[in-house]
C-alpha cells in the first residue's frame, strides 16, 4: 500500500527518512538509522524500483529558475501565480522600461485611480525574496530569448501589446493624425511619446474606434482642466490641455449601437461628464429595444443607456446642464474611414471622409460592408483607435503577423519547449485586467504542469547570473526594484507641492541620474 505523499512527519526526526524523488512514486522508501552504506543501498532500491522516473534531484532542480518578459499585468499576474503554487520558484521580470506596471501606468487614465491600486498587489509580488525585477533591459537587443531559454528552466513572454494598428488609408500621414495609443501614452507618461507634435488648436476632433480607450481619450480632451489637475496627469500633458480649444468630438465605429466594444461604467461618464452634453441620433436606435430582448444582460443594460440618452427628453435638471454646456461629443455609427482629408496646402488635416456601412450577418459574426455613399466630417484632429499590436521580439520566437499574436497552444508556444506566452501577446489585445489576470493564472498553470511532468529542462540552471554577466558586458545597467522605489518616492514627493498622487519621471536620463548611474 502506497505511503502518504508529501514530506515525513515532524516527529521522525530521530531515524533518517529517506523519501523517493521519484513520480509518481512518492514514497517512503525507508526510515533507517544514520550510516552511508545505508544510504548507497536506498538510491540503488530507487533506481531498480522506478528506473523510468528516477533523476538526479539537487537543490537548484528543486528550485527552477523562470523568466517574464514584461512587467504589465500579464507579467506580474503570471509571476504571482507561479510563487503562490511553487514555493521554491524564482521568477526574474525583465522590463524594456525603468519604471514597472506596463498599462496600468502607462494606459490607465489619470481619472481611473482606482484601476491602479492593482499596482498594491504587483508591489508585493515583486517584494518577495524569490522574485527580483530586472528594468531597462530590452529583450531582443540586450539579450536574446535564446539566451534566456538557456539560463532558465522556462520562459514566459508577457510584453504586451505596443504598437498599432495603422488604418492603411490615403492621408494617414498628415499633421494632425495621431494614433489614440501615442496620446494614451503621452498623457499617462511613457517616455517614448513625449515627444508627441499635439495641435490642439481646432474645433473638433475625430476618433476612430468606439471602446474603452475612445471614450478614456474623448473624455481626457473635454474634460475641464481643473478636474485633471489633481490627477497624476504629467505636468507638461495639462500645459497642452489647458490651451486646449476642442469643442466637440466624434466618436466613430464601423457598427452599429449593439457592437460598440466600450462598456456601461465608460459610457456613463462620458453622458455625465461636466461642461459636456452629448449628441446622438435616434434614428440610428430605431428597432432596437425589440432586438436586445434576448442579448445578454451587460449588453442590454448598455444598450437601453444608449437608448435612453438618444431618444428621451432629458429631466429639467439635466437639460439646464445641457444648455449649459460649453463642448460635446457624439458617436457616429456604421462610418468607416476611407480618406483623411488635407488643407488646400497639403499640410494638415481639414476632415475625414468616411463610408457609410451596412450590416450583414449576425451575433459575433456580424460584418460592416460599404453601402457606396460616403460622407466628409470636417475636422482639425483625428485620433485612430483602431487596436493595439504586439510586435515580433525575437527572430527565434515564432510571431503570426496578421493575428499580432505568438503561435501557442494554451500558453504554450508552439513547436519552442519550455518557451511560453500570456497576456495581449498571447491571445491579442482585448478584454481587461481581470481577463489578463485569469488568463496569466491559466499559462503559469501549464507551466507547473510541465514542471512536474518532467517536460523542462532537468539540472541547475544559473539564471540571472549568467544574464547578469552577458548584460554587464554589453554595457546594460539593470535597474532593480528598489530602485523604482526610490523614483516612486521622487515622484510622490514632486507631486504633493501641487497636491498630486504624484508627478510622474518621464526622462530616463532624468532617472538615472537620480539612481546615481
């Protein structure tokens, strides 16, 4: 009969038990008094007993070394699962930024604080003695992913998703069309995009797409100045907004009210946003209380705001805020872009021309198809929100160009062992933190299972430390958690004089600097 599974009891201290690290036969194979030959004896009984299953088992296999590339939600979340279930695991992150927490720093809007306070959790994750952060390394120029595959027992890809998605029509390059993730990421700090060339100067602005992140760039450019202000919006983002002179945006989808991809929390926002009335024609609603009879609950609840806004007359005291109301905002619906249209000088953008759509199909499968009239929607900014995009990290790493994705099965990269994937680049960019969340949990599950199965590489692995020596001699200067520490108190510090959470770094030279590098 099979003996308990797991370590023997506290009480057996006096005799040596010897367990087997053999699976599936975990079991005691004696409990024997102290002596070497007593010893020799037990290894050979394992060997003859489960030759099949038996390996060398030193303390470092018992330790597996594991990678994440990326410090964003699926990043953290994977290294959380993978401490949580596997007590001796260590997990290295390694970050292109200086600065953790991908998205929720760099893409979560300024007015959603209490989106961020995942950031808590995060922080403690990366705090534990068996994980270490490893910022400013840029996989696949500093390092490669092959060189990590051979310094660690598994890797995980988590970088995200940031590029975009270009909308491949005339007048795309213009003055005046801005990608919705450029202004995402100019607003919310990342380095990359402060350089942004941003003309606020015009009447009315245009953005295409009709999700979260529409609405979050919709509401950031109408929003009154004086509710930003106290937000860990950067400083030099709030100096453009001030001299800010859009008055009206359009927000623009391909589909119809029943697709729209933003959800209630959003849209009731935008319908109470301050100084701001909203525009929406009620014949684009006609029918479509009989049709959401039957469709999920989120999406009727939706759909019937929607519906309430477009068609029924406002109470006294919201339509006295309407009248008020200095800016607006609308969504046009079954509109896809075909041509930015340009100054008669060629030099900026004067407006958009956009197809009108019909529908075909239904449910998921429903299609936007040309109808051949056309119309032009004058304007001095558009903002194309058309989807992000992850991008290939390595030649090694197999990349579906079309999909934006990296080829795997459940996590699993496909035709790479001991290489595995999640988050945006896993599954492409939809959902939200708790849909990367469960989705991470799901890929580190597969890797313990893989783990345990014997499917990864047996022996010691060095980890960091032979990373460590590669980077030092490329001329990479690591930074690690307790230096983001020390930024994060800088920027705290910068932001209470304006009464700010914070005021963010947004120069790494500026950062490095105050790490003494």
């Amino acid at each position: 009969m099979d003996g308990p599974r797991g370590p023997p009891p506290a009480g057996c201290r006096s005799a040596l038990s010897i367990w087997s690290p053999c699976e599936p036969f975990r079991r005691p194979v004696a409990v024997l008094s102290h002596g070497s030959a007593l010893l020799a004896l037990v290894a050979l009984v394992c060997v003859a007993w489960a030759p099949g299953f038996c390996r060398q088992f030193s303390t470092q296999e018992k330790t597996p070394q594991i990678c994440v590339v990326g410090s964003g939600p699926a990043g953290f979340y994977t290294a959380q699962h993978l401490l949580k279930h596997h007590t001796q695991a260590h997990v290295d992150i390694y970050e292109k930024q200086l600065v953790p927490f991908g998205l929720v720093r760099f893409g979560v809007a300024p007015d959603h604080p209490e989106v961020k306070n995942v950031i808590n959790t995060f922080t403690q994750t990366a705090r534990s003695d068996r994980c270490s952060f490893r910022g400013n390394v840029e996989v696949g120029r500093d390092v490669s992913v092959p060189e990590l595959q051979e310094a660690y027992h598994a890797v995980v890809l988590s970088y995200g998703a940031e590029d975009h998605q270009t909308l491949d029509i005339p007048g795309e390059e213009l003055p005046g069309v801005v990608s919705a993730r450029a202004f995402v990421g100019w607003y919310n700090g990342l380095p990359e995009n402060q350089a942004l060339a941003l003309d606020l100067s015009c009447d009315t602005a245009v953005i295409l797409g009709q999700g979260n992140v529409a609405l979050d760039v919709a509401r950031i450019l109408l929003t009154p100045p004086q509710h930003l202000e106290k937000t860990d919006i950067t400083e030099a983002a709030m100096g453009v907004l001030r001299q800010s002179r859009v008055k009206t945006v359009w927000i623009v989808g391909r589909r119809g009210p029943l697709q729209v991809a933003f959800t209630i929390k959003e849209l009731r926002e935008m319908i109470q946003l301050p100084g701001t009335r909203p525009i929406l024609d009620s014949s684009d609603f006609l029918g479509l209380q009989d049709r959401i009879k039957d469709v999920p609950r989120p999406r009727r609840r939706l759909t019937e705001l929607l519906l309430r806004t477009a068609t029924e007359k406002p109470g006294a005291e919201e339509a006295a805020r309407q009248a008020l109301a200095s800016r607006a905002w609308g969504l046009r619906f079954f509109r896809s872009p075909q041509q930015v249209l340009p100054t008669p000088d060629g030099q900026r953008v004067a407006g958009i021309r956009l197809a009108v759509t019909r529908l075909e199909g239904v449910g998921e499968s429903t299609q936007a198809v040309p109808t051949g009239e056309v119309e032009d929607l004058p304007c001095g900014l558009v903002l194309s929100r058309v989807g992000y995009k992850s991008r290939p990290i390595d030649p090694s790493v197999p990349f579906d160009p079309k999909l934006g994705v990296i080829p795997n099965i459940e996590g699993r990269v496909v035709n790479v062992p001991g290489l595995y994937c999640s988050g945006w680049v896993k599954r492409g960019p939809t959902g939200v933190i708790t849909t990367t969340m469960t989705d991470s949990f799901l890929t580190s599950q597969v890797l313990l299972q893989d783990l345990n199965a014997g499917l990864l590489p047996s022996g010691p692995r060095p980890g960091y430390t032979a990373i460590q020596a590669l980077l030092s001699n490329r001329g990479v200067r690591p930074v690690s958690f307790s230096d983001w520490e020390k930024l994060d108190a800088e920027e705290v510090c910068r932001g209470q004089g304006s009464g700010k959470p914070r005021e963010k770094l947004v120069d790494p030279r500026e950062m490095l600097q105050l790490l003494g590098r």
